[in-house]
C-alpha cells in the first residue's frame, strides 16, 4: 500500500511540475502573438500609407508638384521670384 501511495503521490508532483512549465509557456506564446498582432497592425497601416501614396502619385497634382519640383516646369503667364546669391 505504501508503494503506490509512494508511486501515485510521484505521478501527482511530475504532474504538478509538467503543469507549471506548460502554464509558463502558454503566457509566452500570449505574449509572442499580442507583439505579432501589433506588427500586422503596424504593417496595415504602412501599407496603408502605401496605397494612399500610390493613388496620390497617379492624380494630376502630383504630376504638376513633380514637374515643378523636379524639372523646374511652369505655367503659362506665372511669375518666378528667386533669391539673389
């Protein structure tokens, strides 16, 4: 009676113990999707950005900003003012 008692009070602390290590790594893995979560939430919004910038860059004032900008373009009749060096 003592050995199993003894064999069955073995089985109950490696139980405990199995327990324990597996509530610890249930908690990491919580915490290793609520960071994932927030990436993806992250990585919406950047793509978001993204699909706002791109349908910017297909509209006729992009066009006109860029051709100021980058090429110095004007329109008919406009003025330029410039600083003197």
């Amino acid at each position: 009676m003592f050995g199993i008692s003894l064999i069955v009070l073995i089985l109950i602390l490696t139980l405990m113990a199995q327990s324990r290590d597996l509530k610890e790594s249930l908690a990491g893995y919580e915490t290793r999707a609520e960071v994932l979560s927030q990436q993806i939430e992250e990585e919406q919004a950047r793509t978001q950005e993204i699909e706002d910038l791109k349908q910017y860059m297909l509209t006729d004032e992009y066009a006109e900003q860029a051709a100021r900008e980058k090429l110095g373009l004007v329109k008919e009749n406009e003025i330029i003012f410039q600083e003197e060096k």
